[in-house]
C-alpha cells in the first residue's frame, strides 16, 4: 500500500497519466471542448462578475479580482488557448485555483462535473508536431463517448508567457 501511494506522488509530480489508480477532475467547457483539471488544485467556484481590468497585461489576463483581501489574477482560458470570443453569460463561472502556493483563477464557459479517470481511462497527449501546442496538456480522458483534453494547469500558470507561479515573492 505505501509503495503504491508513493509511486502515485511521484507520477502526479511528474504530470504522467498512467497513474494506475483513479484521479479526480473538474470538469469544464470551453466552447464545444470539454477540458479537466486536477481537483486538487481547484479551491473554489465563483460566478463571472465584475473584474478590475489591469494596463499593460497580455489579453488573456483579464485583470483582478479581490477574494476576501486576497488580490487573484484572472485568465480567460479562450483568449489563452486562442478560441473565438464568446459573451459572458449566467453560465459562465471563475474557478478559483490554488497553484503552487498562488491563488489564481480562470474564466470558463461552464462547470460540468467532478470525475474519476482510472488508468484505464487515460491516454497519453498526442504528438501534434508544432502545428498544434501541447505543451500543457496531460493527457486525454475517455469517458463513455466523450473525450476530455486533460489541463496541465501547473505547467501552464509557470510557463514563461504566463509567470504566473514564479517562486520570486519576497
């Protein structure tokens, strides 16, 4: 049993999917895409409301919000993986991350569900070549016929177009 926890740790600090035990994901939609992310990095889920916009910040920063004194940057996951816009509407939400230590959050169209993928249930992240970036995706789910892009959300926030969990806070 401790060896199985152990190797559990080390393949979720690696990113790897084929973790042979069940992980749990939120799951949540981005246009026609249903994507997931660990739910373990998910602290809360908030409707869209009114953000503090910030001058000079790339377009898929949507600004600030403050969460209870706690200044949280928001990402709209459209404009970041290059979707088409899309109006806000009573469906779309913010989920509240916790990264690395950093509060964070991303704009999504909707919350569909928390599920649990076996290993059975993972694929590795295709090899798309460079017409495709899939730098921040874990993987792929299947559940029954629908597929899920597994998010990287780690990776991502700390890549360098992000920055957004440098560990450079005095």
């Amino acid at each position: 049993m401790y060896q199985e926890q152990t190797a559990d740790k080390t393949t979720e600090s690696t990113g790897a999917v084929a973790a042979g035990i069940t992980n749990e994901y939120l799951t949540f939609r981005l246009g026609k895409e249903e994507y997931g992310i660990e739910i373990l990095k998910v602290q809360e889920i908030r409707g869209y409301e009114a953000i503090t916009q910030i001058a000079n910040a790339p377009d898929f920063i949507k600004g600030v919000v403050n969460l209870r004194g706690i200044i949280v940057p928001i990402i709209d996951m459209r404009i970041k993986f290059h979707m088409e816009n899309v109006d806000y509407d009573q469906f779309t939400v913010v989920i509240i991350l916790n990264v690395a230590g950093r509060v964070m959050g991303i704009v999504v169209d909707g919350v569909s569900d928390v599920i649990n993928l076996t290993s059975e249930q993972l694929r590795p992240a295709p090899g798309l070549g460079s017409v495709i970036d899939t730098e921040y995706i874990m993987g792929l789910g299947t559940i029954d016929n629908r597929m899920l892009i597994l998010i990287d959300i780690e990776k991502m926030m700390s890549s360098s177009d992000m920055g957004l969990i440098e560990q450079n806070l005095n």
